[in-house]
C-alpha cells in the first residue's frame, strides 16, 4: 500500500463561496483605486450598468458592502414595521432566514412551511393572500440552497401581483445559474451575493428594487441607515451614480471582469450551462443508485442534494472528500447533516467539474463500505455531455 | 515644451481607501477558500485573535461584511430604540454621521457640535452628561477624516465612565494609525474599518464591543438581524469560532497578512510611524507658509488637513495632483471642499510618500499662480526625518 495520496490538489466545489476564475482573482492583485476618483466612479457605474441585464430588469440594482445575509435584511428593514403583515414561505434554511428577519423587525408573520424539499405551490400562496387580508409583502426563494430545490418564481409572481402584495426573492445562489426574470415576471425585489454564480469572493449584495418597492419603503422611513434603499437608490441615480459610503473596490473590480465573461458567454448560454451540468449530476447519481433530496425537477441548476445511503456515515462523506481528495463540497445543513452530498454547478463550473465530484463521491462511497461501480456515475455524465452536442452545441466559461 | 509627462504612475494617497501592500494584494489572487472548511475555520478564528491586541482589548471584536459606516450602524441599532436618550459629538463630517444615524433609529438626540475642526472638549462632554440626565450611550470620534482631528478619547472615556454612559467611539480610520487604548481607557465600542490602517481594501468592519454594551444591547432586542451583536458575540465565542453569515473570505485572508505585517513592526512602533510622519508633513506645509485647518496637536497622526491660499481655486488641487501628477489625494468634503488639501498617513505609508504628496502640492502650488519654492516643504520634512534618526531609531513596514 502506497502513502502518496495524488488527491492532494484542493478543489473548491461548494454553492458558495465558489470557485473564482483566475482572471477575476488576477485583478483583485492591482493596486486599489479610490472611489471617489474617476476611474473608481467608472468602475462602479459600469458594474451597476451591467448588473441590470443579469436581473433582468430596468430597475435600480442597488449594491451593498455586505454578504447576501445583508442584502436580505436591507429587504425586511425598508418593507417591514412592527406590525406590518407579511406572508413567508419557507421550504428550507434559507427560506427560514426570511421568517427570522421578519420576527426580528416585529412583523405579523403569517408563515407558509411546506417542508423542506417540497417546491413552493403558488396556489397555496394565493390562498393564503385570500385567506390572510392585508398581507403587504411576500417573501420567497429562487434557488434554496439547503436543499436544491430552485422555486417556480414565474407562478409565485403571477398569484402575488394578482393580489397586491409585493413579493421579495431571495436569489443569492439563483440569480445567473437558474431562469429568473425580473420585470417580465413583475418581481418587485430580488436579492442576490456575489459568492455565487456571480464568480466573485463574497463581500457584495444587491437588491435590485421596482419603483413600487422603493416608494414602499420610503413611506416607511426609519428603523435603518446602512441598508436604507430610498437613499441608496438617490446616490445611484446621480450622474455618475456616487457610493453612499465606501464600496468594496477590488469586489467591483473582480465584478466588472465577471460580468464581462457572463456577457461574453450569454446569459440564456449561462443558464443552458447551469441546466446541463445539472442533468448530468443528476445523471450520475441515478447510475449509482442514488436518490435526489425533496423533490427537484428541471429547474433544480444551482446545487444538486444527493440522499446518501442509510448505510453509511453521512457526515463522513465531506470529511473523506475533503482530507482524501482535496475537494471541498457541502454537506447537509441543520436538520440535513449527515443525510445528503450536495454537488454544485453554480458559476465557474464546467463539466470536468461535474466529473469531478461524482468520481470522488464514488471512491468515498467505497470507502465507507458502500461499493458503487467506479466510474458509472461519471460514465452515465459522460453521455448526457455527448448527448447534448459538448462541446459543439455549447457555450462554456473562458 | 516637452508633451511628455513623467508622473504618470499612478499613485494612491487617500485616507481610505489606503494604499495595499504587495504581499496583501497577492494573497487576494489565491483561490478562495471555504470559510466552513478548516483553513477557512482557522483563517477566520486567526483573525478574531490578532484583532484584540490591534484594539488593546480582551473584548469580542465583531466583524462584519460592511464597510465602516454599517459597523457604526451596528452599534446605533443595537444601543438605541425611539427614545433611547443619547449624546452625539460631531466636529466634522464623520461625527455627523453619528447624528444622522441617531435620528434615524430615533433616539432623542442631545448634540454636542463646537464646530469643523475643533476638538471636542471633555469637559464640555461632562456638563452635557450632568446637564441632561439619563444619557444612556454618548457617540464620538477618534480620528475624524474630515478635518485630520484626532480627539483625546482617553479624556472623553474618563468623563464618560464617571457618570456611567456607555461610549461608542468611531476609530475607522484611526484604529492602527492613532493610540487608542480600549480597555485601560474604559471604552465601550470601538468601531472600525478595513481599508484604513488595516492596510486591506474595504468590506470588512468592526465593533469591539465590552460585555457591558453587550448586555444594553441584549437589553434592546430586535429591530436588526444582520448587525445583531448578541447573536454575532454568541456565533463567534464558539469553539472554534462561527462567523453568522458568509464572510468576506479574500479580504480575511488579505487581513491575516496585514495583521502580520502590523505585529512584525510592533503597533506602538506603527503608531510612531504615523507620529513622524504626520510631524514631517506638518513641518512640510509650515515650510510652504501654509496653515493647518482647525486646531490640531501632536494626536492628529492620520491625515494632516492643509489650508490651501485663498488666493487659488483650490478644487483645482486635487485635480491637478491627479491629472498632472498621477497622485490621487483627499480635497475637502462637504463645506470644506476648495479650501484644504489633505495629505495623508494611515497605514501602508512611508517617508517617500510624504515627500512625494509634498512634491506633489509644490508643483501644483506653482501651477496654480501661487509659487513656492519648489523642495522648501519636501527640505523641511526631509529634517524632521533625519533628526529622528530615520531609519535607525524606527521600524518601517515591510
């Protein structure tokens, strides 16, 4: 038995942070520009400018020095008073984040939690609209990262603009890996980070914001400052739009080079990529036995969760993967610990790295003493590429 | 006439964004680690660690993903309610920042404003505290940016301890550059930023907070979520520590070198750097005949304001430095903008960069119709550098 482990190199496989191309981190080694000077205030125009088509939206993309976390409670602290009813739906951890925001601003909660797992069923929220008069904000999820599931935000949208409510998205891990469009769809705030399919390190937030939302909040002034959107949006809006207070410059300057290799690539291309490297996850999976966690169907692009066999050890399949093969990839959160692999294909992914995931949780499968046929799973993604015309028919990341 | 121009390097001379060291900004172009995964366990833990002695503190240092202005509107959302009485210092642009956020969160406001450029005065503080009972937290400045006043937090803290008021200074952008001494002066809050002295760009701050003001916020639940201290101090005392959303992970990695760096030359050595330089550019300007704005002493050792002639258009400086000469300074904010220059020395700055802002000004003086004679104030800072014995008497970053 050999002691030279060839599995040494690290590889960042998880749904945020994610894997960062080397000409974003490249640029974050030049030396820091000022903001308020005229190449800063470029830099910052040209990110909100380009940020818009990715959301899809003429709206205000209003960015923030936070994490995703943040830009989420910019959302509750500019659409929520003491008492302001509101309906949350929760199918997972982050979900479960909008129900803690809106108890720690005092909302009247009324909560929709099918499950974790479970899709959201627009039809269920529109009974509770119809059931609970006077709910003025709706908070919801594109992608939950917990669990894999990426919501039908279309039909959530259509049921709340019908009723009058706003509705707020959390996109962090959806927004440029899963369809979402914005103004098309009549989303009034979506909210997203920059650790995802965004291809940067963490550090920024955004919400971009509908004029109705914005004048939402200004009627309810108050109770916030750093996060405040009717001031934020004020500084954007000048010409040249001015940073409220000092933006991450070298996170705007990893942005513009991301943006611009999203551009490059196409954003239906981004998504097409997404979806592909998905079917073939999931391909893989089911050539090795596997069951998917809750229940996913082709809008499921972000973060595939894998249910692990009852057999094994669960928890040690992220601890194998990572002190044996040097990849790091997410396990179950909370009530999920233990129970499930997720594998991501969210951002800088491409199929290699597909491959790679399924081939490390093969050998880890193995050797917790649950035999898989080695190279079935990556062999079963093989053929979904090949099918698919790769690397014909497809864009793929520079 | 030459049409070549020899100062087309660009060089970076603000007071925050501060210039970056080398090491610091490669660090930044690594691959991003996972902040769950033990390096990013350990990164952040190291952090937390080397933070306290920056802070002189046994305190919880709270880190956030913000820039400086969200960690001072964590310590308003947590220390204050509608109604909360507090007391708010301003003598310049920063400290009047802590007013708007106080009236933002409602506090019923006691202002203390002796006006741009003063130094606010203990004992005034004093007579304000016994004057108007039941002030529950007093809002102040270390160094304020605007002006170049560093304040004597240790006199104010006196006072302030005395009549039992908690105090909460912002020491963004002179944590690291001016002496402050948290715990033996009986400071409550401390809050500060990344991109000044750290040496890191923006997107990270911090709240050194005492177990006193973590009870008063304990005391004020909700109304905040993502600058929660209670739920920020309970995630971080774990074992090892948890940071409650994603951080910032290029820009903890950029910090861990930084604080390297800051413990290599020694802080009381870091301080007395920015003590010679800051006496250097002093002895620069006084050479070129001009005077310092408001009322500094030997604590302003972070960014000395200059009073440009009244005779030029002094917007024009700042312009011409950067248009002419490649050098990217800080004219005035607000109501000072025209009428100072200010030359800055906080964190990643040396002899040489003192000598080329003053080089800078001298040239651009002469340009401007106000001659000087051109070396007289980079002559006069060259003295003061060679009576302190440089560089055998003091240490110099790396």
């Amino acid at each position: 038995m050999t002691t030279i482990n060839p599995f040494t190199k690290q590889i960042l496989m998880t749904a945020g942070p994610t894997p960062v191309p080397p000409r974003v981190l490249a640029v974050m080694a030049e030396p820091v520009l000022y903001h308020r000077a005229p190449a800063g205030v470029a830099l910052y125009a040209s990110v909100l400018d380009r940020l818009r088509p990715i959301f899809r939206t003429q709206n205000d993309v209003l960015a923030f020095a936070s994490s995703g976390s943040g830009a989420m409670d910019s959302a509750v602290a500019n659409l929520v008073r003491p008492g302001t009813k509101v309906l949350a739906c929760a199918a997972g951890k982050f979900g479960e984040r909008w129900i803690e925001l809106c108890e720690a601003y005092g909302a009247e909660l009324v909560r929709y939690e099918p499950g974790w797992g479970t899709r959201l069923d627009a039809q269920e929220i529109a009974r509770l609209l119809d059931a609970e008069p006077g709910i003025e904000v709706v908070f919801a999820t594109l992608s939950e990262t917990s669990t894999g599931i990426v919501h039908d935000v279309e039909a959530i949208a259509a049921v709340v603009r019908e009723r009058g409510a706003l509705l707020a998205i959390d996109a962090v891990s959806g927004l440029g890996a899963a369809q979402l469009e914005q103004d098309a769809w009549g989303v009034d705030v979506v909210v997203a980070g920059s650790q995802k399919a965004l291809m940067i390190p963490p550090g920024l937030a955004f919400a971009s914001v509908s004029q109705r939302a914005l004048d939402a909040a200004a009627a309810k002034p108050g109770g916030r400052y750093y996060f405040d959107w009717v001031q934020t949006a004020k500084q954007q809006r000048k010409d040249p739009p001015n940073s409220p207070f000092t933006p991450p410059v070298t996170l705007l300057a990893a942005l513009d080079v991301a943006l611009g290799m999203i551009e490059e690539e196409g954003i239906e291309n981004v998504w097409e990529r997404h979806a592909l490297l998905a079917r073939a996850t999931r391909a893989g999976a089911a050539a090795l036995g596997l069951e998917l966690y809750g229940d996913p169907d082709d809008r499921a692009n972000v973060v595939t969760a894998i249910v692990l066999p009852d057999s094994i050890d669960g928890k040690q399949v992220p601890k194998i993967l990572r002190d044996a093969y040097g990849i790091t990839a997410n396990g179950g959160q909370s009530q999920l610990a233990g129970k499930i692999l997720r594998i991501a294909h969210c951002g800088y992914f491409g199929g290699f790295d597909i491959l790679t995931s399924l081939s490390g949780l093969e050998m880890t499968l193995a050797q917790l003493g649950h035999p898989v046929e080695q190279g079935a799973g990556v062999g079963a993604a093989q053929r979904v590429f090949l099918e698919a015309g790769v690397p014909v028919a497809t864009g793929s990341p520079a």
